[in-house]
C-alpha cells in the first residue's frame, strides 16, 4: 500500500450488491485522522471483523438494525488502540472494543467503548471466541438449546466462529455433538481439534443420507447457522421437543428471492421450538462471557482458529469470500500490526 | 334410531381416507354391552368431544400418537355415567370423563377417570371450555404466548373452542386481540359475545390486506389453528420478538402434500419464537384449570359456544363437517340425553 500512516483511510459502500456483493461494490477513501469532540476517543484499529450479519446491513430491507447507507464507511466490530482522548477513564494506549468502521482510524463516544485487558489473551480474541460470536453461541445454548447429556445436538457452519463456540459448549452439557462443514478440512477440524462427534460435509453426495447416517437418534437441538438446503436436510430429523437455535442463515443471505421454508405441522406434531437470537438483544452477556470462556482460552480448552487476513484493503474480498464459505474459522482482518 | 338401547353401538374406522375423510369411512357396528373387569369401569356416554386433532389419528404417519386401526372403534373424550364399577372409588351413577371412544358404552380401566362434580358447569363444558380445548388455549398462553398489555394478539378460528378461550385469556392480560374466523357470523360471535377488539374474516377478498388494517400495530402473538393462508397472511406481520403458539393448523389436515413454509430468515431478524404444544404433556395443567376457570364460566365473564349434535350416528358427519370449518362453537355430540 503507498498511502501514507499519517491519513485515516476507510472502506465505503459505493453500491448496494443486487445477490451476492463484489469487491467493486466497495471503495477505499482516504482523509484527514480526526480529532476527538467532547466525551470522544480516536483509535487506531488493530483488527476488524468480518461476520456474516454484515451482508444485512448492505440492504435497504428492514431488518434489526439499520443499513450502511452509500458512501458511508461499512460498519464491524474492532479492536483498536486509543490514540486520543477526551474522557477521564480512557487514554492513549489503551486497548478497547466497542468502535465501529471499517477505518484506519475510528472516531467513538467512550461509551461505546470497553477496555480490555493487555496479556490475558490475544486481541483478536476479543472479535471472535470471546467476543460477539462467542457470546452468540453462549447466548443460543443457554436461552434457547440447552442441551443435556446424551441429546444429539447438531452444529452447522461447524468450523467457524459461533458453530465451533457453540458444539463445544454442546461438548461441555454432555451431548453428542455433529457438525456440518464444507469440505473435509473443516470436517476434519471438528472432529480433531474440536472434538465434536461426528461432522458432515455439506458438500457430500447425499446430505440428507449422511445427516441421518450421523444422527441415528434423531436431532434435539440444531443450531442453525446456513438454511437452504442444510435446514431442508436437518429440518425432518428433529426430534419431539426438538429445539432450532435461529442464528443465521448464511447460504441464503445472498438470495434475491426467498426460498420457500418447512411446513410447520411438524412443529405442532413435535413440540418443537424455533427461535431466533440476536447477540446485542442481551449485552450484559458479553462480560459475563468473557469472565468464564477466558480461562477456558488460557488454559486451552476452548478451542479456536482464525482465519487472519492483512490489511483494511483486504475487507471488502474478506467478506465476499465469507459468504460464499471460503474463510476457516473467525475472519478477522488486521488493519495494524499491534507492534506499530 | 331403530337399534335398541341394551346394545352397545360403536363407530369404527372402515377404511383410511386420503384427503379429506367422508361419512362412508366410518360404520356403526353394534354388540353387547360389555362387563368391567378386574380394575375397570363401564360408562354409559353421555357427551362425546369432536376435534381437529382426530383428523391424524385416520392417518398412518408418524405422530405423537398412535392411529385407529381398521375396524376399531373411532377415539374420542367423552363424559359419562358410570354403569358397572370394579374400583372402590367409583360407582354406578358417577359422572367421570376420560374414557375414550366413538362409542354408547365404553370399558376404562378406572385410573383413566376423573370424577366430575355434579352442579357446578354443565357438563358437556368439561369437553370445552373447561377441558381439553380450554386446557390448550390455558397452555399456550401461559408456556407459550405470554401476552402484555397493550401487545396484539392474533387468534385463528377465533369462535372456535380452543380460539375462544385463547382470545379471552389474552383479554383478560390487557391486550389488544383480533380475530379470525369463517363468515360474518362467526366474526360477529368474535366481537360481540366474545369481545374481541376485532375479527378479520378469512373468507374476505384479501386477506392479508384485511389483517394488516386491523392490526396497525402489527402482531405480537398468534395462537396457531389454522395454518394455510391464513398463517401466510399473518406470518409477514409479526413483530420483533413475537410469538407463535403452534396448536393446529386444520385448514391443512386433509392435505395430501404438504404446503411449503414461510422463509425462517424472518425468525432470526425478528428473534421470533415458533413453538409446538400438545396438551396432554402437561397433564396436571387439567385440574389447575378447571379450578381457575370454572368460576369464570359461573359468573359468566368466560364465554363459550357449543355446537351440539344429536347421537353418535352423527359423529363421521360432525367431524367431516369440523375439518371443513362448517361447524360453531366447540362442537360436542350428544350421544344420551343427561335425563336418561
């Protein structure tokens, strides 16, 4: 990159993508590192994050949040280094989460902002096992799951950042955990590093067949993170009191038509209880999350992996990648090197 | 009826319907009345209950209960009086509920029965309002629905036995409850006895243009019976965080293909909640009823309608005409007068 350190650059919606986005539907923006106003902070990003609910907010469509209008810096989470304050409880060098851009240099109210500790675990942890996707998985088990020994709880988009969260917390309740991956190298993952029982790829000839190959004793609880045809092949194996955890549906997100849905008799039939979870709707979860999977990172028995890309330039082709199921493990971009 | 009253009359399955059931799948077959054995109890019946549900016992797919085999006598609630008593607790002239068949004498065994007080409720309403369908609806809105004050709640079949006393009950919360029902009369039962704030009818030109008018505010809660495009036309306007009592969708039973879903990408945006109940899982909610509810139908602030045949050669018509939406009101068959 030739752009100079001493300019913020930021990366901005130049249109909305019709289906699925491309690198051109973005652009980088250079300008002057602003200056914080009364009760601000400036940071200097050290990492941001790419996560599949980014999709949404290129849509006008109505959704929980609002959308990145045109010309407006994309939003995500980072992990950035105050470099200016005008707050008493914030000041240079510190390390914080909580602002939002996809920007060199990002301009926040300190109370958005929440300092993290330096040496308990790594900063990119904070966007990824610890952080927002950690905490949707630790949210959707808790409220929603609740799993228990001997259920089979099967786990989609199992390799990435919520789904390898989410089956080892399954793991931990005593159930037998399944996932589903695309490709063998992400099969191979879960079963190995994460344990899980078992783990299909969706790529297989047969899912349905391999699914239920997995699954002898039906499905209790299915944290849904993909739809299409993964839901249409998990959808029938669930079992009375079945629970469907609705944390994303990322194959269909690039969809200009919705795709048609189950038939809901079973639900009746089965007692079954689908909902929906949105991380933000419970923030005093993200502390109490940090406070009991940090020890579990430090000591290694949480696992993770990272899927680390360099550069704010490199966003926009981060997330097309993501959507299409190209990245392995949480997506994180890293906007500074922390040794700058 | 020609057939003498020392004869025991049953109505029994003749063949499976595909599709909608007809008078001719059914027949009257008749035998002597039968003697209690050890443990057991006969009843005469007095009221018969029919129900949506009964449309999946003709069928052999898998459900949560099993099918009426050929030649056996139909499945149903009823309210009876005790014949012939070989249990200590029971005896000649009680009235119990809890034998099950389409039939004028039915052999339980007696830890089947519960005694019925004489006096307090009529009692073709321990099939109704104050039994299963009002159990259902009780069910519902306490596990499920959770109305607040001020928050919309949708009711389908809204005039019918379990819609009836759902809409009530989310009355009763504060809410705002709209109905939906089959023809002007229904609707005016809707608003008038049953004071539902509104009631759409589902007969109208545009349905879902005719919801959306009646519900300014949008939907919080629906309490499920009907499915097909009713539920299409209330699924769109759900708000965040509504709720779904999935208790029947009849307008579907006779289905021989299921009908395609609503999208579940609205589950995730919307944190949704879609759950299935069936009464009998939690059997002890019967009694907690019928004590709450049974002053209500006293004093008469619980409303309810009864739609009342006369013998059980009318059942297969009763029920053909229930799976069609012709009958109002809970509809229960006289099968003896209480008098004899």
């Amino acid at each position: 990159m030739s752009v100079s350190s001493d300019h913020r650059r930021s990366v901005v919606l130049r249109r909305r993508p019709h289906g699925a986005p491309a690198v051109h539907d973005f652009e980088v923006i250079e300008g002057p590192i602003p200056e914080p106003g009364p009760g601000e902070v400036v940071t200097h990003t050290l990492w941001l994050s790419i996560d599949p609910y980014m999709r949404g907010r290129l849509s006008e469509a109505k959704s929980y949040a609002k959308p990145v209008e045109i010309g407006e810096p994309m939003t995500g989470e980072t992990v950035g280094r105050v470099i200016a304050s005008h707050d008493p409880h914030l000041k240079p060098g510190d390390i914080v989460i909580g602002a939002r851009g996809w920007q060199t240099h990002i301009v926040s109210p300190a109370a958005a902002l929440t300092k993290l500790p330096v040496g308990e675990a790594p900063l990119s942890t904070y966007l990824g096992v610890l952080g927002m996707p950690g905490v949707t998985a630790y949210s959707g088990m808790t409220d929603i799951g609740q799993p228990k020994a001997g259920e089979t709880v099967v786990i989609s988009a199992a390799s990435g950042a919520v789904g390898s969260v989410a089956g080892q917390l399954a793991e931990r309740a005593g159930a037998r955990v399944v996932g589903i991956a695309g490709g063998p190298e992400k099969c191979l993952f879960a079963q190995e590093v994460l344990c899980f029982d078992d783990c299909v790829d969706h790529r297989c000839a047969d899912l349905p067949a391999a699914l239920r190959a997995a699954c002898p004793n039906g499905i209790d609880v299915y944290f849904e993170n993909v739809g299409g045809a993964v839901q249409r092949a998990v959808f029938p194996l669930l079992n009375d009191f079945g629970r469907m955890i609705m944390c994303g549906m990322v194959s269909e997100y690039n969809d200009t038509q919705p795709q048609p849905g189950p038939n809901l008799m079973s639900v009746v039939r089965k007692r079954l209880r689908i909902q929906g979870l949105i991380v933000g709707d419970k923030p005093e979860r993200f502390a109490e999350w940090r406070a009991l999977a940090t020890p579990w990172v430090r000591d290694g028995t949480l696992h993770y992996r990272e899927d680390i890309v360099d550069g704010l330039e490199s966003a926009p082709e981060a997330l097309v990648g993501l959507l299409s199921g190209r990245n392995f493990g949480k997506l994180v971009v890293r906007v500074t090197p922390e040794t700058t």
